[in-house]
C-alpha cells in the first residue's frame, strides 16, 4: 500500500428540496484518505448518506462543497479506471452471460481478440464459464451478481466500488462471495470501497472500516482490522473477530437508534 | 403440440362446425351467410384465381405504412418525451383523451389536404396507433430499474446509446406489444377508411361486394384479412412469448 488513490476532503452533499425550502444535509463533511490497494468499508445506518458517499466516488452525482479526487485528479463526471457492483440485479436480461460481461468494454478501443480473451479471462475468474450462454433468469441470484462483478472487472478498474454487493443474498453465499471478492481483490490489485450493512461483512473483508453517523454522515470511526492480505471467511474463526465487531457495534449503536426514533420506531 | 394448443384447436373447429350446420339446417340464411365450407371453396378460387390482388397488394402496403410509421414515430416520440419531464407533462392530457376524439371524423378533411389517394387512408391508420405506442413506450420506460440506468452511465454511454442499447432492450416485450396495437389500428383505419370513402382497396372491394350480395367475393376477402391479421399478430406474439422466456416471465 502506498499514497493516497482516493481522497475526500471536507465532503458534503445537500439535496436541494422539490418546494424550494432548505434541503436535505444528506452526507458530510467528510474527510478521509484511501490507500491505494486497500480494502476499505464503510458501515453506518440506514439514511446516513452511504450510497451517497459511493456516488460521488463513482461520479454519479457532485459534492456540494468540499472535493473528491481519485489518483490525485478532482472526479468530474465518470471517472476512468473506476468500476461499480450494485445491491439490486443489474443484469442486462436480454444479454447473456457473455453478452453482459461484453457490455463492460463496449467504449474501449481493444480489438476483437483481446476483447474476446479478456471477457473469456473474467467469466472464468467468477466460475461463469459453463454458464457463459446462460441469460440471467436461467441463473441464481449468486450467479447473476458473479456476472456483474465479472463486467466490471473486465475494464480491468482500479478502483472497484462495491455498493451492498451482496445484500440481497443468503448467508452462505454472502460469505463464499466475499472469499471471491478478496480473491479477485489480492489478484488485481484494486483499492476497494465497499457499503455494507453487515458488520460482519465489513469486519471479514476490510483492512478499514468507516463507521458514519446518522444523517447527516459523518464518519465517527475508523477501525484498523489487522488482518492478513492473504485472509478469507475462515477469519471470522478468529478470536479477535468478534471483538472487532463488538468495537463496530458499539460506535454504530447509539448512532442507528438516532435513525430509528428519526423514524418513529 | 401442447394440450392448450389441442383445446384451441378444437374450439375453432368446434366453431366453425356450428356455423357449417347453423347455415346447412337454415337457421342462417344464404344470402346473409354461405355455409363454411363455400367461403373455403371461393377463398380457394379467389387466390387461386389472383383476382383482387392489385387491391390486396395496395391495402396490404397502406397497413405496412401505416404500421411502419406510427411504430417508429412513437417509439422515438415516447423515448424523447421519457427523457423530457416537462414535455411529458404537457402531453399527457391529450394521450389520456385522444382515443375520444373520432378521428374518422377528420376524413374528409384529409380528402382536401391530401386528394383521394391512399394518403388519407394511411394517415388514418397513423393517427389511430401513434398514440398507443407512445403511451405503451412511456409505460415500459417508467419501469427500467434505475439500476441499470446507474450502469449505463457507468459504462459513460451517451443518452442515444443508453436508449438504444439499454432502456429500449429492457422495454422489448413492452415494443412488442405497441407493435401488435400499431398493427391492429392500421388494419381498422386503412381498411375502415378504404369502407368509407376510397375507390379501391380491400375494403372497397368488401364494401362493394356486400352492396352487391357478391358474399362470394365479400366473405373469401374478410377470410384473407383475417388471416393476415391473425398470422401477423401471431408471429409477433410468437416472437414476445420467446422474449420473455428468454427473461423468465413466461
């Protein structure tokens, strides 16, 4: 791990409201540096600007004040070298398994051969390659989010933004999923930002943990994992593991009661 | 073939044997209806013959015209008014009443700006199915996930090449089904017009024959238009059950 690859520096987002009225402090400020090659999560709770905080890496939307930068550069629009996996299936239907990995280098300027043997290269890193003719209906859900990390790896990101991957999965799949997303991880070499809800999840796969406030989100702490490179889900074994979530927890706690009696619970 | 297919079969049959009877046992007169098996017989004499195919050849290019322009001018107009908010707005009012103005109503007016060609007929044909397929393209664009619109812009896809490789795939099954509208209201304003005011086409030459007590001609003409409807809205029905197969929603 060396410098900073991404940088958010007295980051906020404010919603303007439909009625003209003051908007919605949705994120911020936040400051934080990210290494590069390191696997950094963010938990917080529901509402306090996670995915917001994603999109602006992403370039999805702009910060209302303060900047964001990746390898050194302001993000204005979609950034080159950054590749996004979302929660909800983003399965092209009418694609198959092939088709939708393909999508991923429709704007690059590879000729067809290394178009062909780089697709070939990422379905059979996510295990698609006896599916690479399936359309998603015909996979399950695990699949069908194989396949879209397959798409996004195949631009080869540097930055690889992950947004509650594999929220909508079971548990067992969650886990066998992490191991391959710190495979593809320890392969490629990407800086990681991922969103997760799961303490666990964040606790197995990061390096760092962000914990963020209720809205507006703030990040209230940084965790340190300690745990090896070569690690995967076999760390939550680990005596240590359950103290690291503890510690996550006991940041996170007061701050998502904050967002339950927001919400009248 | 599948059992629901047998039971299709055999309702037809079933139904077409009745009217054989109905017309054979005089419950249905022969100058109001020939028994099936005659409307076959003249069907068979009617294409063998080739006679009424300079009209069938016309109509049948008006429908495709019609059909061709209210598809693709409805596509783009849906795809354009999704994109613009406000535009959208503005129109909805007149796509949510615009099937209770009597559009045959304008045909004589169409006679003044366009002559007593095909062009009335056809415009007609247009303006009865446009509407519908804007109305079904919005339906469909409204449920794109936003998910795949966030890839899209992912991918740094212009706005033409996310409608054209993104939000128009997914709407697909949505596509078809304007295509079978923009079909159906071609076939009734072409032919409908052609009844009315035209002095050829198939529907004239229906409309002349049933003056005429011609049912030798009249019911062979609406035989054949109701096979080329029926085997044009098969195929595309065919192609959208495929579609959606191919998604899992079958």
């Amino acid at each position: 791990m060396s410098a900073a690859h991404v940088t958010l520096r007295g980051v906020t987002k404010v919603f303007p409201a439909s009625d003209g009225g003051p908007g919605v402090h949705a994120l911020g400020p936040i400051d934080v540096d990210i290494k590069k090659g390191e696997f950094f999560a963010v938990v917080g709770p529901s509402g306090c600007g996670k995915s917001t905080m994603l999109e602006l890496l992403a370039g999805l939307t702009v910060p209302s004040e303060g900047r964001v930068e990746f390898e050194g550069k302001p993000i204005r629009g979609i950034p080159d070298g950054v590749g996004v996996v979302f929660q909800e299936d983003a399965c092209f239907p009418w694609l198959s398994v092939q088709g939708n990995v393909e999508f991923g280098l429709r704007r690059s300027n590879l000729d067809a051969a290394e178009k062909a043997a780089r697709v070939a290269a990422a379905i059979r890193m996510m295990g698609l390659s006896d599916f690479a003719r399936a359309y998603p209906a015909q996979l399950s859900g695990g699949m069908r989010q194989r396949v879209c990390i397959a798409r996004t790896l195949v631009v080869q990101p540097r930055l690889i933004l992950l947004d509650e991957p594999f929220g909508a999965l079971d548990q067992q799949t969650r886990l066998l999923m992490g191991d391959e997303v710190l495979k593809l991880w320890r392969e490629t070499g990407a800086t990681v930002f991922l969103i997760t809800h799961a303490l666990d999840e964040a606790a197995m796969l990061a390096d760092r943990i962000g914990v963020m406030s209720a809205r507006p989100g703030t990040l209230i702490d940084v965790v340190e994992t300690n745990w090896p490179r070569g690690r995967d889900s076999r760390i939550v074994e680990r005596e240590n593991f359950g103290a690291l979530t503890s510690r996550l927890w006991k940041s996170l706690r007061d701050e998502s009661m904050k967002t339950m009696g927001r919400m009248g619970i | 073939m599948t059992t629901v297919r047998i039971y299709q079969v055999v309702v037809i049959a079933a139904f077409v044997a009745l009217l054989e009877a109905l017309c054979l046992m005089g419950f249905i007169d022969k100058i109001t209806m020939p028994p099936p098996h005659i409307i076959a017989r003249d069907f068979y004499k009617l294409i063998v013959g080739r006679r009424y195919f300079h009209e069938i050849g016309q109509s049948m290019i008006n429908v495709l015209i019609a059909f061709g322009s209210a598809f693709v001018i409805g596509v783009i107009t849906g795809t354009v008014l999704h994109a613009y908010r406000r535009a959208r707005e503005v129109m909805d009012p007149l796509f949510a009443t615009y099937y209770a103005i009597p559009i045959f109503a304008f045909y004589p007016l169409f006679i003044m700006i366009f002559g007593l060609g095909d062009g009335p007929q056809v415009l007609i044909g247009y303006m009865l199915g446009v509407v519908a397929v804007i109305v079904t393209i919005l339906n469909g664009l409204d449920r794109v996930p936003r998910v795949l619109k966030k890839t899209a812009m992912i991918g740094r896809l212009s706005p033409f090449e996310t409608a054209w490789r993104v939000t128009l795939p997914f709407c697909a099954p949505f596509l078809l089904t304007a295509a079978k509208l923009a079909l159906a209201y071609a076939f009734i304003g072409v032919i409908g017009s052609e009844f009315i005011m035209a002095r050829s086409g198939m529907g004239y030459e229906i409309g002349h024959a049933y003056t005429n007590f011609d049912n030798a001609t009249m019911y062979p003409l609406i035989l054949l238009l109701l096979l080329i409807s029926i085997v044009a809205n098969g195929l595309l029905s065919a192609w959208e059950k495929r579609l959606l197969a191919r998604r899992g929603q079958a």
